[in-house]
C-alpha cells in the first residue's frame, strides 16, 4: 500500500513539475536553490495547486511530502478532488533544510473538521 501510494506520489509531482514549466525547475538547479525555502500558506487550496505551489517555492528539491487524510479512510490518489485543511511547516515558516519534510492534511471539499 506504502510503494503504491509513493508510486503515485512521484508520478504526480513529475506531472506537477512538467505542468509548471521548465523555467523554475531551470533556475533552481542554476542557483541549486540551497534554501531556506518560505511555506506558503495553501490552506483552503485544492491539493494539486498546494502541491504545485510548494513545488514553485522549492524548485528541484527532493522533499519529503506526506499527505494526510485523518478524518476517513479514503486513500488520496486524485489530487483536484481533496482540499489542505492544515499544513506543516504552517505559511511563512521555513521549511526544512535538513528535513525537507511538508506535511499536508487533506479533506473532502465543502466538508467540515480536519
């Protein structure tokens, strides 16, 4: 379940990436955008914009992102269908440089909690 969910994971954030273009993925391996990186705020975001948006800040950084769904048991897989309810590093916090770690906690749009 773990390797199908990393699986999934990479294929979309190499989507993601392909979606943004090659002029940030470009700078970042230029400048080897060594850090520290700034987390925006993605609260209230739809999950593939959240994702792309830390990808934007980022650049050609292999993070560790971890997704989060606690309030039921569906598996995220696609990524416009869900909304980050939380976030960590919280928005304007740096994120990691040791780490590289962001976590965000999903949810079904238009529904209640986190």
């Amino acid at each position: 379940m773990r390797k199908q969910f990393a699986a999934t994971l990479a294929a979309t954030m190499a989507a993601s990436a392909g979606m943004m273009g090659f002029a940030a993925p470009a700078a970042a391996a230029q400048d080897g955008n060594p850090g520290p990186w700034e987390m925006p705020d993605v609260r209230g975001e739809i999950l593939q914009r959240a994702i792309d948006s830390v990808l934007s800040v980022t650049g050609d950084v292999d993070l560790d992102l971890e997704l989060r769904n606690r309030k039921d048991v569906r598996e995220v897989i696609n990524y416009t269908n869900w909304e980050v309810c939380a976030q960590a590093p919280r928005g304007g916090e740096n994120i990691s440089q040791k780490s590289k770690r962001v976590i965000l906690v999903v949810r079904r749009p238009n529904s209640s909690g986190c």
